[in-house]
C-alpha cells in the first residue's frame, strides 16, 4: 500500500516540474508585437513612398519623443508621422529597380521608463521608373535639325555694329547736351556760394519752425554745409563723407565746423533726438561758418577763370593769404 502511495506520489511531481515552463509562459510579461509594409504595390521613382508600421506595445509603453529609428541612415526619410496603430513612414525612392529598407530598429519607453528596441527585417518593394521592362525596344529619337555651322556673332555682325554705332552717336550728343546745359549754367548763375548758402539757411530755418523733422532737417543742414565747403575749398565737400572730410581740411573755421556736421550724421543715421533750441544753435553755427569765410571769397570771384573746355578753376587756397 505504501508503495503504490509512493508511485502515485511520484507521478504527481513529475507532472507538476512538466507543467512549470508552460505556466511560466502565461505569466510572462506580453512582448511587444511589430508588423511592417509598405502601402502601396509599386513605388515612383523620385516620389515619396509610405512604409506603415503596425505596433502592439506592452501596456504602459510608448514610443520615443521625438520617435527615433537606427539602421535607415543610408534613406532619405521625408516625414515620422505616429499613428493610432503604430508609425508611418515617408521614404524618398531614389532606385531605378527595386526600392529595398534595410534592417532596421525603432525605440520605445516601457512602463519603467527604461528604452528599448524592436528589431525590423527589410523590406522590398518593385519600382516603376518609366522605362520600359525590355530595352531593346527603345527607339531613339530623330534629329531634327543640324548644328549651323555659322556662329552667332558671324551672322548678326553687321546689326550689332550698327547698334554700337548708334549707341556711340547717342552717347556723343548726350553729352554734348549735357556740356551746353552746364555751361549755360555756370554762365548765367551769377550768386556767390555764400549768397546762396545764406539764403538755404533762411529757408531752413523757415521750414523747420513749421516742420519740426529732425531727420530731414539735418539732412537739408548737412547738405548746405558741404555744398558751401565744396565751393570754397579744393576738395568736393559734397561727395565725401564726414570722415573723408576731416582728413583734407587745413583751416581754422573748417574744424570748428565739423563738430556740427558730426552731429549731424547722427541725426540722419542713428535717429539721435535734437531739442528745439540746439537746432537753432546749430544754424547760427552754420550762417556764422560762412560769414567767417565768405570775406576772401571776393578775391577769389575778381579773378575767376572763364570756363573753356578743360574747366579750369582757380584754387581757393591760393587766396588764403588776402584774407589774413
């Protein structure tokens, strides 16, 4: 009796250690679960193709934000767009036969935040590239017309120079024009630089009481300034920056002006605030400017040259010395 106890008690626990790797199968936690295909039969060439990838994550899992993907850095991916059942894919298909996705990982958070990777197999899908399966039925195309042998300069030669001639002949009497104007100018303008400077200064002063704009106010200002030293010096005032400027003059009342022209370009380019009473200061700065040197200009108008055709004029600082 007691043996037959110990048979039935023996085939017991050889039934139960049997049963333990299948319990231990239903414990275990579920694996996550990825399928992979592309959405369409065949791809384009030079056109994006979607690969969808169905996902059953374990609970608690997600994917990695932003979604990362080992294995695919040979493709060009287009888009990573998540879905309700797992991830899409946009591939650019740059094969003439046959588009192929390599291997491939994407990554995933689990529930105890640590990452993880499931493994993808390649894929495959056919390409149609527009060219027909079998080449030896490729027709190539006719000629349709031969290469001249003429070049294009040789055969519109003739109306080309006829256009750099017209051109030359329009440019000559252009200037001409021009030369006629500006001599008739010189001729009938018969004002003094400080003449006009002054009476520039008087309209200003005008225009600014009703206007009270900064900027083009000190543009007008700076612009008189300049075009009154230009006339009286042997350098182009008007042409040079503030810069260029204080490295050609020589007198006395021409560096007590520079601080106005300064301030000036402050005005016009870094938008510096100037008070009612400083914009008066600066004109009577300016008029006191040309009183200082207009005086030896006189000397300077009894002997000035007639205009010819090189445009001689006299150089004011060879009268520097009169009005000392």
């Amino acid at each position: 009796m007691m043996k037959r106890f110990l048979n039935i008690l023996l085939i017991l626990l050889i039934f139960l250690f049997s049963s333990l790797p299948l319990w231990a199968d239903e414990i275990a936690p579920a694996q996550p679960s990825w399928n992979a295909k592309f959405l369409s039969e065949k791809a384009v060439l030079g056109e994006p193709v979607s690969l969808s990838l169905e996902a059953s994550l374990p609970e608690g899992a997600s994917l990695t934000d932003p979604v990362e993907i080992t294995g695919l850095d040979a493709l060009v991916i287009l888009d990573k767009k998540p879905t309700d059942k797992g991830l899409d894919l946009s591939l650019l298909v740059n094969s003439l036969d046959r588009f192929k996705v390599p291997g491939f990982s994407v990554a995933f958070i689990n529930k105890d935040g640590a990452k993880q990777w499931l493994d993808f197999s390649s894929q495959e899908i056919q390409v149609d590239n527009g060219l027909p399966d079998d080449p030896s039925k490729m027709q190539p195309r006719p000629i349709k017309g031969l290469i001249p042998g003429k070049s294009f300069f040789s055969k519109y030669a003739p109306w080309i120079g006829a256009g750099l001639l017209l051109l030359a002949l329009a440019a000559f009497a252009l200037w001409f024009y021009l030369r006629s104007r500006r001599i008739q100018t010189l001729e009938i303008q018969t004002a003094a630089p400080h003449e006009v400077a002054l009476e520039n200064l008087d309209k200003l002063e005008s225009w600014w009481a009703s206007k009270g704009e900064d900027k083009e106010g000190y543009f007008r200002l700076s612009a008189i300034v300049r075009a009154y030293m230009g006339a009286i010096r042997p350098f182009p005032a008007e042409e040079l920056t503030t810069s260029e400027i204080r490295t050609r003059i020589q007198e006395r009342e021409d560096w007590e002006i520079m601080p106005l022209l300064e301030e000036a370009d402050m005005v016009k380019f870094a938008k510096a605030r100037i008070a009612e009473a400083t914009r008066k200061e600066h004109i009577a700065m300016a008029r006191d400017y040309v009183n200082k040197t207009y005086s030896w200009m006189e000397d300077v108008q009894e002997v000035q040259a007639e205009v010819v055709d090189n445009e001689v004029k006299p150089n004011p600082a060879d009268f520097k010395g009169k009005a000392e």
